[in-house]
C-alpha cells in the first residue's frame, strides 16, 4: 500500500498491486486495473519510488528458504 495525496488535498492510501500505469501531464494520474482513475498531487517519479520501496518491504517479509 502507498500514500498518496488527491488533487483536493485528501490523502488516500493505494494498492500498489493495482496500479495499471503512471502518467504526469501536468497532474498526475494513476490508471488501476480495475478501470479507475486517481489524480493525486505527488510528481510520477514519486509514485515510482514508492512502489519500488512498496516491493521491498514485502521482499522482506518473505521467509527465506
């Protein structure tokens, strides 16, 4: 899950799992898979890093074998 924040200034939370694509012209918006469509404040390379670090953390939640 990562934090965003809507155009309004709401900060919503977002499956990471679900984004479909990332798009900035001039705001941001986030395509799901689901069809839905979020604009959010946050610039693209930062919707990029927190799914990147998203991953992570559930990398290391994996028990290793």
């Amino acid at each position: 899950m990562i934090p965003v924040t809507r155009l309004n200034g709401k900060p919503i939370v977002l499956n990471a799992d679900l984004i479909r694509s990332v798009e900035q012209n001039p705001d941001t918006t986030i395509k799901l898979i689901n069809g839905e469509t979020v604009l959010v404040q946050e610039e693209m390379h930062e919707i990029i890093e927190k799914c990147i670090e998203y991953g992570r953390h559930l990398r290391q939640m994996m028990p290793r074998t």
